[in-house]
C-alpha cells in the first residue's frame, strides 16, 4: 500500500486554505482500496446482494429455439400478400413447451402461442389481432412483414457469450438471469467485515435511562441499516467512552477482526486532540476538514490491515459522508465494478434556499412529482446537523456546490436520490 502523509492530504481550495473539496477526498481514499480476493460459491437465492467474482458465461442460447413473440399464427411470408387479405389452411398449434412438429408448407399456417417453437417453414408470425378464424382456415390482414414477431435463437444471449461480468452486484434481475441458463451456483466475493463504534462520553444505548446531559446513541443503528442494506457483515461494537485507553483498546479488537472501520464521533478540532496521538501509534490515519456540510470532519487512514473511517458525531453528518464517502469505498472493496453511481439529476427547487459559498452542502429535499410529470424539490425544513428526522423525511440530497450562494425559488439544482443508495 502507498504510504499516506497527512502532507499529501493537505490540500488548499479556493475558499478555506485548509478544507479538503469532497471530490479530492474522494479520489485520496480510493487510491488505497483493494478489493477483497477470497470467494466463495453460494446457491444463486444467498447470492442476492453479492458481487460476482467470475464471468457468468451462458452455457445455453437464449431464447433456445426461434420461437414467437405473439400470440397468432406462424406463417411462409412468401404466402402473404403484402396488399390484399390471405387465407391459409390451418394444419396445427404450436404451444410454449408443446412444439407443432411438422413443416409448414406452401398455403398452410400454424396456430401458435407466445414462446411457441416457430415450426420449421414458416419465418413469420401474425398476431392473432390481424387475423379472422374461419371453419378451417385463416384469413390475415394485408401489410404483414416478413420476420416479424420472431424471436431467433440465442437472440438474447448466444451461447458461450459473458452473460454477466465480474464485479457484478446481484440484484433480483441477475438471480432471474442467472436461472435463465440453468446455472444454479455462482462463485461470489466473500462478504466484508465492517466493525463499528459510537464515542462519546454522553452517549447511552437504548434500554437505559438519560442522566442530565447524556444522549441515545443513534449512530450505531444508522449505520447498522446502511451497513446491512449493502450487504456488509456487521460487527457492533458499542460506545466507547472518551478516554484514550479505552479507545485504543477498541480500535485495536476492531482492526484485528474487520476488514474496515468505521467510528463516529471524535474527530472534530478539539475532540480529535487525544484521537490523533493514539491513532497515530496504530496506523496512519489523516484527519481532514472536508468542505462540506454537514460532515466536516473527517478522518481516513489505515489500522493495521484495515481501512478507517473516522466519521463526525453529529446523526446527519454521519449519514452525509456515508453515503459520499464511504458507500463507495466499501462497494469498491466488495469487488465492484463498476461501482453504480447513486442516481443524481436536477429538479426545480420550489423554496428559496440559503447557502453560503466555500463548500458543498447536502441539504434534505423532498422530491415530488408536479402535475406536468416533472419533479420538484424542497427542503425539508430547519436542516441542522443533528436534526436526524430531516433525514427521514427526505428522499434525497439537494447538492449545492462549492460556488453556489443563495437559491432563489424556481431555480434548477441538483438532486441525489437517497433509496437505493445503499
Ligand atoms: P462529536 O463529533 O463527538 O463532537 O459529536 C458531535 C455531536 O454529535 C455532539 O452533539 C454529540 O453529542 C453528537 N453525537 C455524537 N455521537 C453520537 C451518537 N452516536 N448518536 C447521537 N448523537 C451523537
Ligand atoms: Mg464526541
């Protein structure tokens, strides 16, 4: 691994000489992360939400016959007139799974249904809205064209053909496919091991009581549901009081037992004072102001063989640079690739918005659907850092970048979608 320096993660922007722009902090933490080599073979159902460590290749055609994509009737198109209705004699039925059989010859046509075996002779299908039945014949409408509503064989997928890459996220549409070539086992990556704690000398886990000035940790479960979502293997390590003993204890166990770190609270300014000195005996971790808000501060580093994130404390801000930093990081680290990236485009905000120009602010939007089948954005009201219900009321980021002052009402943003993000 390259040697990190907190003097290559110094950096200067346009604004603040000692903020890290989201972007370079991005490309900094993504230059040290190797994917996971070990795989494992599953059964495709557990495969759901892996990541394929091989090439699916299809062993099979699909479609494996040329078969129709319509109910109607499988034609010769040299029998059809391209001006005038034609009867043809009906000589059988070609059902899916129940193929005719036999050749369809000059004046004759076969009754067929969709992903019936085309039968050998007829090149063409006419859906049966264009046709009349008559006692044993069959008259079409003029204007049929030769091949249509034929699907050939291995149209889709030819046999001996990448049906899916490694790197692949397994979604319900791949586990569907996967069965599609009769494969019932796939070769996928081992999953990650992500250990987490919350810091913090106020902080209470729930089933207890609040004593003056203590809080629930909610952090844990944030990240327990984005963690779990990803496909991660969680190891929850509770909260851990501020005491640098304790604290090098705790990172120490997580280091040893997971791939990744994560803690939240701890690196901000003043707290990170004690943080630093210890982390810095057990790995190499930078601590960075990051130009955005919520979640300026930051750490990254490693731990021994463990990649950390030091996350800020406040409940918005852990969730922020989750989903900007560290989602992708892991997807990388799963064996991704590529990773997909989170769904951002722009809508007309309806409200007026403040912001100050220097950084990147993620503000919560509500994204609606207008009556002329666009979308609008707004906020969703008072957006402080430890407002965690702006998180659950929203549905995506409103992205304000780094040169962007005050929004007037009507104006075009940028919007980054929240559900499926993890
Ligand atoms: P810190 O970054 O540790 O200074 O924390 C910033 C703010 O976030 C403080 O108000 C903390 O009380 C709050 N906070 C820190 N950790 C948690 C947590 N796990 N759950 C809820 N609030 C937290
Ligand atoms: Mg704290």
């Amino acid at each position: 691994m390259a040697t990190i320096t907190i003097a290559q993660a110094s950096c200067a922007d346009d604004y603040d000489p000692d903020s890290m722009p989201v972007a370079k902090a991005r490309a900094f933490i993504f230059q040290f992360l190797e994917p996971v080599r070990s795989t494992l073979r599953l059964p495709i159902r557990s495969a759901l939400g892996r990541v394929l460590a091989e090439d699916v290749v299809s062993p099979v055609d699909v479609p494996s016959h040329r078969n129709s994509a319509m109910d109607g009737w499988a034609v010769r198109s040299a029998d059809l007139d391209a001006a005038a209705q034609t009867t043809l004699a009906e000589i059988g039925a070609s059902f899916a799974g129940r193929p005719y059989g036999g050749r369809v010859g000059a004046g004759q046509c076969v009754r067929i249904m969709t992903g019936g075996v085309v039968p050998e002779g007829a090149d063409t299908v006419v859906m049966q809205e264009r046709a009349k039945a008559n006692a044993t014949s069959i008259t079409f409408a003029p204007g049929q064209k030769p091949g249509q509503n034929v699907r050939e064989a291995g149209e889709d997928l030819a046999r001996g053909s990448i049906a899916l890459a490694r790197g692949r996220r397994i979604r319900p549409a791949e586990l569907g496919l996967i069965a599609s070539l009769g494969i019932g086992e796939v070769s996928v990556y081992r999953p990650l091991r992500v250990a987490f704690f919350s810091t913090g000398d106020e902080l209470k886990s729930v089933g207890t009581t609040l004593g003056e000035g203590e809080i629930y940790d909610s952090n844990r479960y944030t990240l327990h549901g984005m963690l779990t979502r990803l496909g991660c293997e969680v190891l929850d390590m509770g909260v851990v009081r501020d005491d640098p003993a304790l604290l090098e204890r705790a990172f120490r166990e997580a280091a040893a037992n997971a791939d990744v770190v994560i803690t939240s609270g701890g690196v901000s300014v003043g707290e990170a004072d004690f943080v630093k000195p210890m982390l810095a005996k057990l790995g190499e971790v930078v601590f960075w102001k990051i130009a955005m808000k919520p979640g300026r501060p930051l750490a990254y580093g490693k731990i021994g063989g463990a990649h950390f994130f030091g996350l800020p404390g406040n409940p918005v801000s852990v969730m922020a640079t989750f989903y900007q930093f560290v989602r992708d990081a892991l997807l990388i680290l799963m064996g991704a690739h590529p990773v997909e990236p989170v769904p951002t485009f722009k809508a007309v905000c309806t409200a007026h918005l403040k912001k100050a120009p220097g950084r990147t602010e993620f503000q919560r939007g509500i994204l609606t659907p207008a009556a002329d089948g666009s979308w609008t954005v707004r906020p969703t009201g008072e957006q402080g850092s430890g407002i965690l219900k702006s998180m659950s009321d929203a549905n995506c980021f409103i992205i304000l970048g780094d040169a962007t002052g005050n929004v007037a009402a009507g104006a075009t943003v940028d919007v980054q979608l929240l559900e499926g993000v993890v």
